[in-house]
C-alpha cells in the first residue's frame, strides 16, 4: 500500500543518512521504523492478565498465609 506523508527536510536527510549507512532504500527504513514503533506501542501488560496476582492485587505469599490462617 502506498501512503503519503509530509516529513521536514532534516527528517529526509536522516532518513538519507540511514538508508546509505545500512545499504537499504528510503522506503525499507521507514517501514522498519514503522515496524518498531507498532511493536512498542501494542505491547501487552500482562500484569492485566493476571487477575489477583496483577496490578494492586496481593502477592502470592501473602494470599497463600491468609488462606492458610483460615484453615
């Protein structure tokens, strides 16, 4: 897919610098950009997934004493 973008003549001749330093064209730098910046910005936090053990939730130590109190 072509796209169309405006970028400032510092970012052309940087993106210049690179395509010459790593032997690639323009193009395949900026998709590698774009391939990065994609895979930090949908990075997962698996503390989410975690449910009790996640975010504000008690540490595993603790719930297992707790519990274990009860008995």
């Amino acid at each position: 897919m072509r796209t169309l973008i405006d970028i400032t003549e510092l970012q052309v001749q940087a993106l210049e610098d690179i395509a010459r330093a790593e032997k690639l064209s323009r193009a395949a730098v900026i998709r590698a950009a774009i391939d990065e910046y994609v895979q930090r910005r949908h990075r997962v936090d698996i503390s989410d997934a975690f449910g009790l053990w996640g975010k504000g939730g008690m540490d595993g130590l603790s719930y297992q004493e707790k519990v274990r109190s009860e008995w």
